[in-house]
C-alpha cells in the first residue's frame, strides 16, 4: 500500500475547506427557512449563529488535526478518543451518508439550476441523469492525480468566491430591490427558541458543513501543525462573511413570502440563487450569474469528491474497510475509494430528494461532529495537547455541542422518519463491526504516565 504523499500547501487547504462549504445549502435553503421562519431578520440571526458554532467546530478540529495530523478526521479522532467501534461508526456514516448524500444533493441542484438554463432538461428524469454524469466526470477526474485535482479544485474556488462576492456587490448596487422586503413579519429574537428556528438551524448547519474538509485531507497536507489551524478558520470565516451577505441580497430581491412558496403546501423556491439574480437584474443578466452559481455547484462536487475518499482509505488502512479502499496510486490517489464514493453518490441520485438528502445529511453530519468536538475534552483529561490550543476552552466546544444537540432533538421531534432512516444506517453499521470487521487496531496515541504518588518522610 503506498502511504499518501504531503503535497497540498495553505491554499489549496484553504480552498478545499471554502469549496466543501459553499455549495448546495447556502443556493437553496433559504426558501425552507422562509417557509418555516417568514421573518426576513430572524433567519439572518440564524445564519450568524450557524456561522458561529462552524468557527466553534473548527477551532475545536484544528486542535484535534494538529494532534492527530492523518487522514481520516472524525474516524480518527473518535477511534483514539472513545473507541474502535465509534470510530468505524463515523466512517461508516461518511460513506453512506456524510459524503454520499451531499455529493448527492449538489448534484441534484447543479441539474435544476441548468433546468432554468436550457429548456427541456427540467423533467425529474433528465435531472437524475445530469447529475450522474456529473458524479461520473468528477470521480474521473480526482481519480486520475491528487495534484492535478488540488489544482483544478482550487481555481474553481478562487472563481467561485470572485462571483459571489460580484454577485453581492452588484446585487446591492445596482439591483432592481427593495429593502422593505427586511421588514418586521413578527419574528426577530422571539423566534430563536422554537423548533421551527432549530430546523433552519439544520439546513444552515447542512450548508456551513465542510468546516471540518481540511481534517479529511491531514494526511496530505504540508506543515500540518501550522496550515490545518489556518485553513479551517481562515476558509470558515470567509465562508460565514459570505453567506450573512448572500442572504441579504437574497430578501433585498424577493420578499420571504415569494422565496416561502404558497402557504398551503411545502414548496419553497429551491433555485433561490437563480430566482434572485433574475428579480436583480433581468432576464438576460440573471441567466448568466445562474450559470456561475451552476459552475459553483460543480466545484462543491469536486471538493467532496476529493475530500471524502481519504476517510475511506485511512479506514482501509486498519482494516475497517476492504483493504482495496485503501491503494493509493502512484499519484497520490485513492482511486478505488474515489471510484466507490462516486458509485454511492449515483445511488443517492436515485433515490433521493434534495430537501430529504439535507436533513438526512444534517442529522447524521450534527451527532458525530458533537462528538468528535467532545473528544477534545477526553483527550485534554489525558494531558495531550496539539500544536494549536482551541481558543475559548472550555466554552467554544461546550456551545457546540449543546447547540448540535439541539438542533438533533428537533430533528428527531420534527421528521422522524429521516431519523429512522439514520437509525437503520448505524443499524447496519453496527452489524458490520460486529459481524464482518476484524479486530481494529487499539487506540495510538500515548497516554502520559502517572506522576508517582508523594511518599510522607518521617522526621
């Protein structure tokens, strides 16, 4: 087996983090929480706070990267922290679900939004098909060079960030809106406590995810105890600055009740980015920033697609996997992981919905990255300390995983059936541990001899 090579510096890192972010949610949640919230101010609150427990999670994830700098992420640092067993239960959920859904998902979007572009492509059926070959041209690509698609994936980036910010700009300038859609509809702070606010809490923390991309990756990234801390805070923050200012422009072009859908059903406006830019600046102008944002869901693809793989392979590594998971080819590349997570993401076409996906997704991505925020608490206990200290201890992890907690709780009360579906999962899950998995290797890092007891000297 070859072991992965160190060759992605801070700004692919970064990139990658900013890429796996921005994508599906942040073009199309809107119109959920529109439908579930009405007030335009109450669900900018709620996009400031998903911000702020992503800074929270990646504060606590650059500590626990710079500790245990391999690929894997949540699969290693629960496999030190708690056990084996979680450990394989995390990667477990990341192949079925985590990545799989998502890469699903964006998918999905990138099919609608080209919908609104080209006639005669907006049926279900052509819409299935465009995604899949997405997923197919995507896994071709990253399983051919890891540093060719580090490349590729960062230029995306850089472009995708350059038209969300001209679209921001522009929407603000010289768009056709109207700051009277930011008026009062009865919402503001009285909201924050409902079950309705922890559901779009979900959807926002579904968009923000990705915060945690660069742990996925560790393995292969240059000078981890410095670049892993940068790049998951540096490409958080600018992914939160982004997405506060996305839903400003957002209302300032359409009212909540219009993104909202008709209030006897459940029908939000999913293509919001594609609806906005057309109320901006018309019909001509609109089609071409939807093309962008199309070209934007391709580059969340592509870091998912890059990103998920290396969970697999580190899995294979201890033989949690089938070892075949875990060849690298001579590039650098995964490429059976890849080839199998492009396989699983055509499944989730398939038989998915992009609102069941985002709440399938968010439910499973919010249970174990509470836990993985909690490992940090265990492995301080031990004495063990990673080049980068998460600022605000105890309070930063505290507040994260009381507020993935309850967004998990209202989940659970709200769409029980997306959780069943969860359950099943880990069902499988753990029947594969038990049953087809041998003996995972003990947890690695060294845990600090005891100081000797102080003895009383007789004087």
């Amino acid at each position: 087996m070859t072991p992965p090579k160190r060759q992605l510096g801070l700004g692919i890192t970064a990139a990658i983090v900013v890429a796996n972010m921005i994508g599906t949610g942040v073009f199309t949640s809107t119109g959920y929480q529109a439908h579930d919230l009405h007030d335009p101010m109450t669900i900018l609150i709620a996009w400031v706070i998903g911000g702020v427990i992503a800074l929270c999670g990646a504060a606590c994830y650059a500590e626990l990267g710079t500790l245990m700098p391999k690929a894997g992420g949540e699969y290693v640092y629960l496999r030190e922290a708690y056990h084996p067993a979680l450990g394989f239960m995390s990667g477990w959920v990341s192949l079925t679900a985590g990545f799989s859904a998502a890469i699903a998902t964006s998918s999905l979007l990138f099919a609608k939004y080209l919908g609104t572009l080209v006639d005669g492509v907006g049926d279900p059926t052509t819409v299935k098909l465009i995604a899949i070959g997405l997923i197919v041209a995507v896994t071709c690509l990253h399983a051919f060079d890891t540093k060719v698609g580090g490349r590729v994936q960062e230029v995306f980036t850089i472009l995708k960030v350059l038209l969300i910010v001209v679209f921001i700009g522009a929407g603000l300038l010289v768009g056709k809106g109207d700051w009277g859609h930011f008026a009062s509809q009865g919402g503001g702070f009285s909201n924050m406590g409902t079950m309705g606010f922890a559901i779009s809490l979900m959807y926002i923390s579904f968009a923000y995810s990705g915060w945690n991309a660069a742990a996925y990756i560790a393995g292969e990234v240059e000078k981890p105890e410095r670049n892993l801390p940068r790049s998951l805070l540096l490409g958080t923050g600018i992914v939160m600055a982004l997405y506060v200012l996305l839903n400003v422009v957002y209302f300032y072009a359409l009212p909540s009740a219009t993104l909202a859908g008709p209030t006897n059903t459940f029908a939000p406006i999913e293509e919001v980015g594609a609806a906005a830019a057309t109320q901006l600046f018309g019909s001509s102008a609109g089609n071409l920033i939807t093309t962008l944002i199309t070209l934007a869901l391709v580059s969340a693809v592509s870091a998912m697609v890059m990103a998920g793989p290396r969970v697999y392979a580190a899995m294979a590594a201890d033989r949690a996997l089938p070892h075949q998971l875990g060849w690298y080819s001579k590039r650098g590349v995964p490429t059976v992981a890849v080839v199998v997570q492009g396989a699983l993401g055509i499944v989730g076409v398939l038989v998915g919905h992009i609102d069941w996906l985002m709440r399938f997704a968010g439910f499973t991505l919010a249970i174990f990255a509470a836990l993985t925020v909690g490992a940090l608490f265990i492995l301080r206990a031990r004495g063990l300390r990673g080049a980068y200290r998460t600022f605000g201890y105890p309070l930063t992890p505290l507040v994260f995983i009381l507020m993935s907690a309850w967004i998990a709780y209202a989940q659970i009360k709200q769409n029980p059936f997306e959780c069943l579906v969860v359950a099943g999962v880990l069902l499988v899950g753990g029947l594969v541990y038990r049953f087809a998995v041998p003996p995972l290797p003990p947890p690695s890092l060294p845990t600090p001899p005891k100081l000797p007891e102080a003895r009383v000297v007789d004087e």
